[in-house]
C-alpha cells in the first residue's frame, strides 16, 4: 500500500507537479483566457485542454486518497471524471464530516487561481481606471 506523503514531506517538485498544484494552474489558465477575452486558436484549445485536466486532477486527487485510506480505488477515477459529484459523494461517505476540509481546500485552490489570473487586469484597472483591452 501506498502511502501519500505530506506536502512537508515532499520536495519542491512533488508540491508543484501534485494534483492540488495542477488544479491551481489548470484554474488559473481557464481564467487567464478568459480574462484576456476568450481568443481563438492555440489559447482556446489551451483552456479546454485545462478544463480537461482539472477533472483528471481532481480524480487523481481523490483517487489517491482513496488509496491512502486503504479502500478499493478500482476504477475510481474514472468515475469521479465523468461525474464529478461522485468526488464529493465519496469525501463525505470516507470522511463524514471530514471531507468538508478537502472540499474548501479546493474551493481555495479554484478561487486562488482565479484570483492570479485577473490579478495583473485589477492592477491595470486601478492604475489607469479602465480595464486594459476595453
């Protein structure tokens, strides 16, 4: 059995190549293009391509937590790809109340993506009181 080492525990490349780490760029990328104005071409299949990925994320995510835990992970993943509330139905089954704090950490990790990819288009606005492109 495999067991998932902390973040503390971990080197500089196993936190930025983890799953919560790709989620943040994955989120990050998605709002990026979307913050630039949605262009065409190489950007747009960029996003779709982390859209694509965040789900993949999420069910390595849980999948190895999963695993961590000791339960059969058969098929796991991909199950919580093609239906992402089965993510949330097994950390509330596993956990109990406990799967509330994976949960808000991903809650954290979409809203802190978000918030680094409009971070530089805010700045902008509030040097030159109208948002850049506009």
């Amino acid at each position: 059995m495999q067991v998932t080492k902390s973040f503390s525990e971990r080197g500089v490349a196993g936190v930025l190549l983890s799953p919560p780490a790709a989620i943040f760029y994955c989120y990050f990328a998605v709002e990026l293009h979307r913050a630039s104005g949605s262009p065409a071409g190489g950007p747009a299949l960029a996003a779709f391509a982390a859209a694509v990925l965040v789900r993949a994320s999420v069910a390595s995510w849980i999948a190895d937590d999963a695993q961590a835990r000791g339960a059969a992970t058969y098929d796991l993943a991909s199950f919580v790809f093609f239906l992402p509330l089965l993510g949330l139905f097994y950390l509330f089954r596993r956990r109990g109340g406990g799967g509330a704090a994976p949960l808000v950490g991903y809650i954290v990790l979409v809203l802190a993506g978000m918030a680094c990819a409009w971070l530089p288009y805010l700045i902008a606005f509030l040097l030159t009181g109208k948002f850049p492109g506009i």
